[in-house]
C-alpha cells in the first residue's frame, strides 16, 4: 500500500471508530468522512452523474452488475478476454449470455458489435477498459458512444486502468465501471461500482440498507478514506510515470525480439496498458518460466491456469487468434512503480537465459 495511504487508513481507523450507519454523533462523524472519501474518488474520476457503491474489489463490482442484469432479463454480451469475474458470472446463465469476439490486435469485433447491438433492445455490453493479460486498451468512448446511440448499457471493468491512465468518465458515458484499490496502491479488499443507471442493480447480499440498499454490511470506512487518497497519489504521478514504464516494457520487447524472431508480442506497446507487455514464447511453457523466474525473485504471470492438473492456455491470448501452443508460452511482465532500469535490464538477461537465447543488442 502506498504510505499516504496506508496513514491515511489508520487515522480513519482511529478518529472514525463508529459505524457509519449509527444515528449518534459518533456515527454523523463517520458517515461525514465516508462522504467525503466517496466524493474524493468520484472527483477524481471527473464522476459527477451517479452514485458509488463500495464493494470488497473489482470481482463483486463486476458480480454486482452482471449478475443483476441477468436477473432483470436484459441480454449481457461480454468480450471474451474478460477478467474471470464477468466470465464465470454469467456463464451459468448461457441462453441470455453471448461472447463478443476479438480481432488480431486485442480490440473488439465492431462489426460483430454492432450487428449484436441491432438484434437485442437493451443490451448490455460489458469489456474490460485493459485486458489484464495482454493490456490491450479498448475505445471505450467509441463503445459508449455506440450503445448510447442504440439504447444500450455499457459496463467497463477499469480495474486495471484507474490510477494506472488517465481517466475522464465526463468523456465516456458507460453506465457502470467497476474498479479495484489495490491495483493502484491502496487497501485489498475494496473497490467500486460507479453506476450512472443504479436502480437496475441488485444487491448481491442481503441484510442493511448500507450504500443505497445496493450493497449490504457495514461500509469499510478506513479502506474508503484510503483509497481516495491512493487514487489522488497515483494520478498525480502519472505524467511522468506513463512514458517511463512505456519505455521498460519497450526495451523488453525489442531485446527479445531481436534476439529470436519466433517471439510474439500480444501487446500494444503504445496505446494499451503502460509497462504491461505480454509474450507469447512458441515451445515454452509459460507456467514452467513463470516458476523459473520466481526462484529468481522476478514476479512474473502466465496467461494459462492450471485445472485439474493440466495446464490450460490463457483464454484472452487464444482470443486474439494465437494457437493452443503459443498461448501455452504465454508470460505478462508488468513494471511497476518499483520496476527501475537496471532491474529490468537484469530481469531481460535471466528471461534471455531461461530462453537459450543471447542478447543481439
Ligand atoms: C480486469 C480485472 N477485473 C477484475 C479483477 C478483480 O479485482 P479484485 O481483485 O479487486 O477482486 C482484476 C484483478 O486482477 C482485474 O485485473
């Protein structure tokens, strides 16, 4: 958690003991600071038409939305390189629930979308902002655009883009984004659903009438405060920080690629999620790396998982159009703030090593 963060947590644990839904002045104090943590978040996301429902993460965000969708019957199209939270939320329900596919760049199929958008009346199309795998960007303007136009909902889980890219919801008019603290330097366990059309939802659990009836138990006020201060710190810095994680996953990309010409880079280095690059290494196993580089202490990811004791290729790297044997040599480096050049540089000669291959650069 990043230290701003992490104090402010504490002295919202500490000068807000009460619960916030209590009616003495203990209660009025907290329920004051959770609205102003809340107003802090929406301000910083330029979130002025809606209301925010604090949730454990992006998994009940996403849960939330999705599910309360199906319950009202309305049609849910989501793209198939989802984070795993909106694909097995809505898999079970397969006669309202379509997949939309992927072009070779990562990005949505807009034929198939919108030939999907002139079948169902209301819809909702629900896309990841960033791919957690491939960090590849989708137009989410142009996809809000579109739904609007067709009376359609449109649902981003930004988990992975809030904090990490600048984000201006006044320009992009979905009607639900969820998103995770943690991913951007505050609590785990917390997050968001940002609703522009909020009676449709649902509450997933039962009990209070905490955050509006839409999400029942006491509302996490320390882990709130927090994340509002960790969403300002990590926007601040985003100025500098974009174009110098740009730049490690750059160099990355090409010392391998000019050391082997069978690398495959299933990333948009340019546009899509800054530092994130993910390779496809046709013959390896991504999983197998991802253990080698760990013993080393690199903290890496592979796109494939592991089901009943086989390996299984990552879905979002097969949706791009990659074969079963690349996608089972998939491996996601993502830099970080920690992320500086000489580790990087160290990380690219053990990844070369493991590889069998030698620098040509
Ligand atoms: C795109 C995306 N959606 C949802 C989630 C789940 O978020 P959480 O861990 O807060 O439940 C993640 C987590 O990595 C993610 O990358």
């Amino acid at each position: 958690m990043r230290p701003e963060a992490l104090e402010a947590y504490v002295e919202a644990a500490q000068r807000f003991p009460a619960n916030p839904g209590s009616m003495h002045v203990y209660g009025h104090a907290a329920r004051s600071a959770l609205a102003y943590g809340r107003e802090q978040i929406c301000a910083a996301l330029n979130f002025h038409d809606g209301r925010l429902i604090f949730t454990s993460g992006g998994t009940e965000a996403n849960n939330l939305i999705l599910q309360s969708a199906l319950a009202r019957g309305i049609p849910v199209r989501i793209a198939r390189n989802t984070h795993p939270s909106c694909w097995y939320a809505t898999m079970e329900s397969s006669g309202q629930v379509g997949v939309l596919p992927l072009n070779r760049q990562g990005l949505i199929d807009r034929e198939f979308l919108i030939r999907q958008l002139k079948e169902h009346q209301p819809t909702l199309i629900s896309v990841s902002h960033a791919c957690n795998e491939t960090g590849v960007v989708q137009p989410v303007e142009e996809l809000a655009d579109l739904c609007e136009r067709g009376g359609h909902l449109l649902h981003i889980d930004a988990t992975q883009t809030v904090g990490h890219m600048p984000i201006d919801l006044e320009q992009i008019p979905a009607h639900f984004i969820s998103f995770s603290a943690h991913k951007f330097g505050g609590p785990r366990g917390v997050g968001g659903l940002l609703a522009r059309e909020a009676p449709l939802l649902t509450s997933q659990l039962h009990g209070g009438s905490q955050e509006g009836g839409l999400r029942a138990g006491t509302e996490n006020l320390p882990a709130a405060m927090a994340t509002a201060v960790a969403l300002e710190s990590a926007q601040e810095g985003l100025t500098s920080e974009i174009p110098r994680l740009r730049s490690l996953a750059s160099t990355l990309a090409n010392t391998l690629c000019s050391s082997w010409s069978n690398v495959l880079i299933n990333s948009d280095l340019e546009k899509g999620l800054p530092g994130l690059v993910s390779f496809c290494f046709p013959g390896h196993s991504g999983h197998d790396l991802v253990l080698e580089l760990s013993a080393e202490g690199f903290a890496v990811s592979a796109g494939s998982a592991c089901h009943a004791g086989s390996v299984l290729p990552s879905r979002a790297v097969l949706s791009m159009g990659r074969t079963e044997k690349e996608a089972l040599g998939s491996l996601r480096v993502s830099f970080g703030e920690a992320s500086t050049t000489s580790s990087a540089s160290e990380f690219s000669d053990r990844l070369l090593a493991l590889l069998h291959l030698s620098s040509s650069t």
